[in-house]
C-alpha cells in the first residue's frame, strides 16, 4: 500500500506526484502502441543498405521474424522509457519554474505567466525558458537511457545481425554478433557487458547526450510554443484536447526532423561496436547532414514520432487533469509541469 504523504489530503499523494504519474501512464501506453515503427526506424538506420524502405523493411521482418518481431525488445524500452521520461519530466518541471523565477527577477519578464495569459503569441523569451530548461532534462536522463537504449536496440537488431554474421569470415566477430540473439532485456544487458566491458553500456554516449541535450531542448519548446499559438488561434484554453493533441504531435516532429541524422549516426556507430571485440573500437562516426542517406527511415520515424506524442501528451494532460479534480486539492502546492 502506498503511504499518503499528505495524511489531511486523501488524495495527497496522488497531487503531490501528478507530474511523474501522469507522464508514466502516458509512456507505458504510447510505447506500446507505437514500438512496431520504433523497430522498424532502428532496422532501417543500423542496416541502411539492405531494405529498399519501411515497407520492405517490414515485409522482411515479418516474413523472417514473424509479428513478434516487431516488439522484439519492447520490455526494455517499456521501462526504461516509463523511468527515464518520468525522470526527464521532473526536472523539467524544476528547471523551468526556476528558470522562470530567474528571468522575472532579473530580467522582469515571466515566461509561464506569459503563456498563460489569452491572446498573446510566443517570446524568445518564453521559447528561450523552455528550451534550455528541455535540454537541461534531456542531458540529466542521458546517464539513465543511453545503456538502456543501447540494450533495446541489439534486441532489435539481435535477429539481423546473427543472420549477417554467418557471412563473416573473422570467426571472432562472426561469434559476437551470433551471442545476442534470443537473450531477452536482461541477458542482452548483461551480453554486451561481457562482450565489451562495463564502458561498453555507454557506447555511443557522445552522440546520445548531444542528441538528447538538442532534441529534448526542441521537442518542450516546440510543445509549449504549439499550444501557445493554437490556444490563441483558435481561442481555446491550453488544455483543449485538440490544443494538446496536436501540439504533442507538432513537438515530435520539429524535435525529430532537427536530430535525425545524430540519431541514425548513434544508431550505426552502435551496431558496428556491438560486433567488435573489446579491444576495438568502430571508426569515429559520421554525422552528414542534408544527404539522402542520413535520412534513411525518417519517414517512419517522423510518423511514430506524432502519433506517439500526440497520444502521450493526451493521455498526460488528461491524466493530469483527473488528478486536479480529485477533492480537497484547495491550497495545495502547484509542483507539476
């Protein structure tokens, strides 16, 4: 049984922690629902050269892995994800409102009281507040996904590198990449330990914290100037469902289309050390922009990206909202995002 914090509350708990419980439901139910596309993405990065596009891709994963394949991995992610945006959203929140304070009193401006206030648009002052304070979030989860997404990713890739590996003629290389396949989230995590050593879980860490750190900065700034605008557009409070639902869907995709060619760079540079013995490392990445290639499953990614932030910021306004209407929350502290 839970402990109520707030024992003059009976819904103390619950007010006292809105944020993080709203922002896990809604990741438990966007990742489910969207983890095909998110497979799908990863299959089309690490191995850019052999599907044609998402169909193919598709087509070749079922055919070879049958329906399971496309949440091969999803256990990972599922809380990883779950802790890891609950994390992100934390500090978020923290940061913006302290960021708020600090611009208010040096600079006589205040962000949130700015948004909230009818009929005004967006200030770099107000985009500014919430970008830095997304960034500060992205780079403090770093630390807690990179291992996690590593491991996700050789689930996903577990199948198609140990198929590849019987064309390999190094017997050693050809035995790595075989050694991940069917070992579940936890053997995963505990094969690339052994295979690469402690270290080996921040493969890439790099590139996931430049990624997190620019991508998590767009995606709250882009949410919250979205709402913003189509809030005063349309004359609708923040918190419509149609405000927040597309906005969440507007926010994945700036954030995706700005980082994708860090992503897939992540993505290949992993996969390539997942194959090498300890004492090797993979050439140093490469990061192109504006070239077809780096772009490879954008499409994909860009779609899951909208439908899952539209469903996650619907599902966590709305969650956030039937907390707020639970009784006895008069004079309660305001501690959420």
């Amino acid at each position: 049984m839970i402990p109520n914090l707030y024992p003059d509350k009976p819904y103390g708990f619950l007010k006292g922690k809105r944020t993080e419980i709203s922002a896990s439901t809604a990741t438990v139910c966007s990742t489910v629902i969207t983890f095909p596309m998110d497979s799908i993405k990863s299959r089309l990065q690490a191995y850019p050269a052999s599907y044609k596009g998402a169909v193919d891709c598709a087509l070749d994963t079922h055919k070879k892995e049958g329906f399971p394949g496309f949440f091969r991995g999803l256990l990972v992610p599922l809380a990883s994800i779950t802790f890891v945006r609950t994390l992100s959203f934390s500090v978020y929140s923290k940061t913006k409102h302290s960021l708020n304070n600090v611009m208010t009193e040096t600079l006589g401006v205040n962000p949130t009281r700015h948004v909230a206030t009818k009929g005004t648009l967006p200030t770099w002052y107000t985009v500014t507040c919430f970008g830095i304070a997304g960034g500060v979030a992205g780079a403090a989860a770093t630390f807690v996904a990179c291992p996690m997404e590593l491991t996700k990713l050789t689930e996903q890739l577990s199948a198609k590198m140990s198929a590849d590996s019987k064309g390999y003629k190094c017997p050693e290389r050809k035995a790595i990449a075989a050694s991940y396949l069917g070992k579940g989230p936890v053997g995963t995590l505990v094969t690339i330990a052994q295979q690469r050593g402690f270290a080996g879980l921040y493969t890439g860490f790099p590139l996931h914290m430049i990624r997190d750190t620019i991508g998590t900065g767009i995606y709250f700034a882009a949410y919250e100037s979205s709402k913003h605008v189509f809030s005063t557009a349309f004359n609708m409070e923040p918190t419509n469902n149609a405000v927040v639902y597309l906005s969440g869907g507007v926010s994945g995709i700036a954030s995706w289309m700005l980082i994708y060619p860090l992503d897939r760079a992540k993505a290949e540079y992993q996969r390539e050390a997942l194959e090498l013995p300890r004492r090797k490392a993979p050439l140093p990445p490469k990061i192109t922009w504006f070239k077809r290639r780096s772009y490879r499953g954008l499409g994909v990614s860009m779609t899951r990206s909208f439908v899952i932030n539209m469903l996650f910021f619907g599902i966590y306004e709305n969650v956030k909202k039937t907390i707020d209407r639970l009784p006895d929350d008069k004079n309660f502290p305001e501690n959420g995002f």
